[in-house]
C-alpha cells in the first residue's frame, strides 16, 4: 500500500511537472549598458560578468496553463537596462522561471526579487543591491560594496573588497573575506563571519553570533543568542541579554555586558582600559597579559573573585599597571587569570 502511494504520488509529480506550458520566453542581447536593474518574480536570478560590453538575457516563465499577461518586459534607456516581469495580481498558476544575465564586469547590478532566489557572481566592478522576500541570495568575487537584504531567506556573501551591509528578518547570513566594513542584522536567524578587515557591527534578536578573524573591531549584540569572538582584533562594544559571550585568541580593548550570561576568555591580550558586567553570570577570562601590566576594580555582591591566584570577596582593587580592568558581577565569580 505504501508503495503504491508512492508510485502515485511521484507519477503525480511528473504529470504536474511536464503539464506546465511555456508562458513567456526571451533571449536577447544588449549594447552600452553599465546599470542592470531587475524586477523579479517567480524566477530564480543569476548573473555572471564576462570582459564583453554585451548584456545577454536568457529568461523563461512556465506555468499550469498559458497567460499572455504574464510577460518579461525590458527597456534600454541611455546606459540603464531595466528588466521585470509583468503580471497581473492575484494569479495562482504556479508560476516559475529563470533570468539569466551575463553582464560587463564593470556593470552595477540592482535585483529586486519576489519569490525566487538571486545569485551574482563576478568579478563584479560595479556596486551590487541584492532584495529578496523569500529567496537566497549568495554573491561572490564582488570588487564594490555590496547591499544584500532578505525577508526570509538565507545570505550568502564571498570575496568582497568594499563594504558589506546584509539585513535578514528570518534567515541565516554568512560571510566571508570581506576587505571593507561589515554591517550584518538579523531578527530571528543567526549570523557567522569570518575574514572582515575594516571592522564589523553585527546584531540579532534571537540567533547566534560567530565571528572569527575580524579585524579593526566594532559592535555586537544579541538579546537570545550565544555570542563568540575568534582571533580578533581591535576594540568590540559586546552586549548579550540571556546569552553567553566567549572570546579566543583575542587582542584589543574589550567592552563587554550581559544580564544572565557568562562572560568568558581565552588566551586574550588587552591593550587598553576594559569593562566586563554581568548581572547574574560568571566572568571568568585567561589573559596574556602580565600580572604587572594590568590595574584590577572588581566587584562580586555574592560570588568569589580570584585574579592572577589573588582570592578575596565583594571587591579588590590593586594598582599596578597601566591598563584598568573592571569587573562587576551581582551573584557570579570573577576569575582572571
């Protein structure tokens, strides 16, 4: 019985799948243009660049049944391409299709798609804006800044040698080897980044924060999710509502508060005056420093404090170095060492 459940069901697959008609076609090509903008709906967009002046445009549209208002419309004014879908609102023909553009690689790229994922892959000279309601986007080999915004779909970004600014409600964002800054946002998904050299500022609701090897600092903050710096380096503002923040292998000045999350480190190197808050969470951070270096404020209301084999309780204070340590904590340890 189960098989024959799923004989039916895949026959049904392949009927619905080769039953849908062709309802728009166009391939064409394009001369003197250095601006794409497109307008997408039900398609997946793909662009690629060549050393060629010429656009190219291969897209297609299938639906359950023919629909001549269905159309995809383009118009060339100056050195501007657009390039959208027509439709009349409200269809239910289980509409889908693809753009593919082979742009110059000087071109500057705009995408607006509804309900279909967008993909640019260069090398892309000219800036990239990317927008998506419920598709992926993944860019890579980008030599301009890039924009890149989904409402439920997962970003993805390689290579880039400008500025990165990503914004996702819903979905994932990923990046990595970005030579610019790197502004990164999410509601309820998380974000990982890696190989960012002119500093980043990362924020999300609810999701995770991971990055590793960014360089020049930044701000970070997460109201639910765990919160980890590797090998970074410079001077981060770090805010975690219920979520632990944990540093490796870290150099530079640290701010760091949480409410009931842990605060901890590992093999990192302060070069400057740094704060460490957390209402109900444990501090507990391995320091490179010498012990002659650092100059100690810390506070427990009702946990031990222990720093450099120091052991005391409420408040310590020494004097010794240069760089000023605060760490205040209502009922967690504090631990430096």
């Amino acid at each position: 019985m189960k098989r024959a459940f799923l004989f039916l069901l895949a026959v049904g697959f392949a009927v619905t799948v080769s039953a849908q008609e062709l309802v728009d076609k166009v391939q064409l090509s394009f001369e003197g243009v250095n601006s794409i903008n497109v307008k997408g709906a039900f398609c997946r967009t793909e662009f690629t660049t060549s050393g060629s002046s010429e656009v190219l445009l291969d897209g297609e549209i299938r639906g359950l049944k023919k629909d001549s208002a269905v159309k995809i419309r383009y118009s060339q004014t100056g050195t501007r391409l657009n390039i959208w879908v027509e439709y009349p609102s409200l269809r239910n023909e289980q509409l889908k299709g693809y753009l593919i553009l082979t742009v110059p690689e000087s071109a500057e790229v705009t995408v607006s798609n509804i309900s279909g994922s967008v993909s640019v892959e260069g090398p892309l000279y000219g800036k990239a804006i990317v927008e998506t309601v419920s598709g992926s986007i993944i860019v890579s080999n980008l030599k301009a800044p890039a924009e890149l915004k989904s409402t439920s779909g997962t970003i993805k970004a390689k290579s880039v040698q400008g500025d990165v600014k990503a914004n996702s409600v819903s979905g994932e964002i990923n990046i990595e080897e970005v030579m610019g800054f790197g502004k990164l946002s999410t509601v309820s998904g998380s974000i990982n980044a890696s190989g960012i050299y002119k500093g980043t500022e990362a924020q999300t609701i609810s999701g995770a924060i991971g990055l590793r090897e960014v360089v020049g600092g930044g701000k970070v903050n997460s109201v639910s999710g765990n919160i980890s710096i590797n090998a970074g380096k410079g001077d981060f503002h770090v805010g975690s509502t219920s979520g632990t923040v944990s540093l490796t292998s870290h150099e530079g000045i640290l701010d760091i508060e949480t409410i009931s999350g842990s605060i901890v480190g590992s093999s990192v190197k302060l070069t400057g005056t740094s704060s460490f808050k957390s209402k109900s969470g444990n501090i507990d951070m391995d320091l490179t420093n010498r012990q002659e270096e650092l100059s100690f404020d810390l506070e427990s209301t009702s946990g031990g404090i222990t720093y450099y084999g120091i052991k005391g309780k409420k408040r310590i204070f020494s004097d010794n170095g240069n760089i000023k340590i605060n760490g205040n904590t209502l009922s967690g340890e504090i631990s430096f060492k």
